[in-house]
C-alpha cells in the first residue's frame, strides 16, 4: 500500500500543497486528475523523491517510504527524461543496469518490452530519429524495464494516438500484478474512466475528492431513465410517491429514488403505461470532475 500522508509543499508564502493525504492500493489503478496548477505533478515528484516535501510524508504499507523502497518504483516524468542520441535498446538496458539487471536480463526485458509496444524494428535507432508517440512508448518501456513495485506514471498518454494508447493499455494490464499500486495523471478524463478502479482529485493544491470509481459514481440519488412507448407522458411520473422526476421530455424522464427500491419504481413507472427502458444512469466522470472542482 502506498499513502500519501499530510503532503505539504510551500515556496515562500505560497503553498501548492495544502496537507493531501491518499492511498493508492495495490494492484488497482488510480486515477490522478486536477486542473493545470492543482498539485499532481508536486505530489508525484514528492513520491519518487525528487521533490523534498515541507510537511507530511509518503509511506509504505504503513512506515515512511525509505530511499531504497523507492528506487524500486518505476516513474514516468511529464518532461520525458530519456537520451535523444542514445540508441533505444541501449539505454533501456542501461536503465535495466541501473536497477540491479545484468546486462542479459536487461536486455531480454527490453525486447520483450519493445515487441510488445511495436517498436521491435527500432530498437537500434536513435531516439530522437522517433515520433514523438514512440517516443513516448520507450518511456514506458523504461518505467517498467526492472518489474518495479510501484509505478507513478505522469501524462503517459498525452499526445498518443488511439492505436498507441491501447498499445500501452495493453501492456500496463498485463503488468500491473496484485502487490503493485498504480497512480498515474491524466486530463482525458475518458480514459480515466475507462482504466481507473480508483479516483483522487485535487484543486488549487486541496484533495477535493478521493475514492473507487464506483463509490464517486454513486455518491449522490439513485438516478434512473424511464422511457415509455411513444405517445406516453413520461411526466405522469411527478404523481408517484417515492419518485423525484429531475427531467421530463415527452415519453422519457430522469427520476431519482427518494424512498423506494428500484423494483418497485418499476413496477409503478409500469402502471403508468407501457415502459420500454428503466435503466440506471451512472455519473460520468467529467460530471464528477466538475463537481468536485467548481
């Protein structure tokens, strides 16, 4: 378990963070979102070390995160910190090296890596002869070269196209084992909901909001949508005990369950007409977001 206790981080008077405390639990990814300025990229360098916090700590399974716990973790910066003049299989094997790898093992890795990213056919080109994409791609491999314990990863998918990002989905999933916490930032808040089991939200340098996707999602009414056959007054429904109609458009309306089960909602929507869909209707994560920063 990784958690983030009472990080602080002040320059001068100004503080950037304000006491964020949050877990990141293992095997599970969480999702690290926030407006430009809101404190993630502070808070991850304060995880890997290379940011000193002014107050708080980061802790593992329960103890402050030592130096040599964290050169087991695996971090992908926002600004990519690779070689440009380096051949690509070179230096993710120096990488390798770097974590303890003999030079074997390293290089076994990389390729593994690399074939799996589609890079296999560039893997002794310079870096700076890549698309920034791929690029981006070998930055990953390097994260993940020495089968890390923990892994933060920082914009990894900003600016890949979408064959490339599932590429790189691709591989997290299979990467990511029952022990390893994931924490990675993102402002496409799509893809956030699509791979995130965890969310955590900052603004102006505060935690907003923190929890399972599911929890987030559901932390407001049960919301409903009852669609009628055509011709039906989807606004009959303001009648019925128990029912908050919040929308209501010809045959359709949104109603939240004040004091009764779904089942029974039903069975009332039904005694109104015909219903032809009674289906819940999950928050979106960009509503969340919304919410939890306005």
């Amino acid at each position: 378990m990784l958690s983030i206790h009472q990080l602080t981080r002040a320059y001068g008077d100004k503080t950037v963070l304000d006491a964020v405390s949050f877990e990141v639990r293992p095997g599970r990814m969480t999702g690290f979102v926030g407006a430009n300025g809101a404190g993630k990229t502070t808070t991850m360098r304060m995880i890997v070390g290379v940011l000193a916090p002014t107050a708080g700590d980061v802790r593992w399974n329960g103890a402050p995160l030592s130096t040599e716990q964290r050169r087991s973790f695996g971090y992908m910066p926002e600004e990519r910190g690779l070689y440009p003049g380096q051949k690509v299989l070179d230096q993710l094997i120096f990488f390798g090296q770097l974590h303890g790898m003999t030079r074997d093992e390293a290089r076994d890795r990389a390729q593994s890596l690399l074939a799996r990213l589609g890079l296999t056919e560039r893997e002794n080109d310079l870096l700076e002869t890549l698309s920034l994409g791929n690029q981006q791609r070998v930055q990953i491999a390097a994260s993940l070269i020495h089968r890390p314990t923990a892994l933060i990863l920082d914009e990894p998918f900003s600016g890949l196209d979408p064959i490339a990002v599932d590429a790189m989905v691709a591989l997290l999933r299979d990467e990511v084992t029952p022990e390893m916490p994931v924490l990675f930032s993102s402002h496409q808040l799509d893809l956030v909901e699509r791979l995130c089991d965890d969310l955590v939200i900052l603004s102006g340098g505060r935690l907003v909001a923190a929890g399972s996707v599911e929890e987030l999602q559901s932390s407001q009414d049960e919301t409903y949508r009852i669609r009628y056959a055509d011709g039906a007054d989807a606004g009959a429904l303001r009648d019925l005990p128990g029912l908050r109609v919040l929308d209501a458009d010809g045959s359709t309306a949104l109603v939240a369950l004040d004091s009764v089960r779904p089942e029974q909602a039903l069975v009332a929507a039904q005694a109104v007409a015909p219903v032809t869909e009674f289906a819940r209707v999950v928050r979106p994560l960009s509503q969340i977001f919304r919410e939890a920063t306005s």
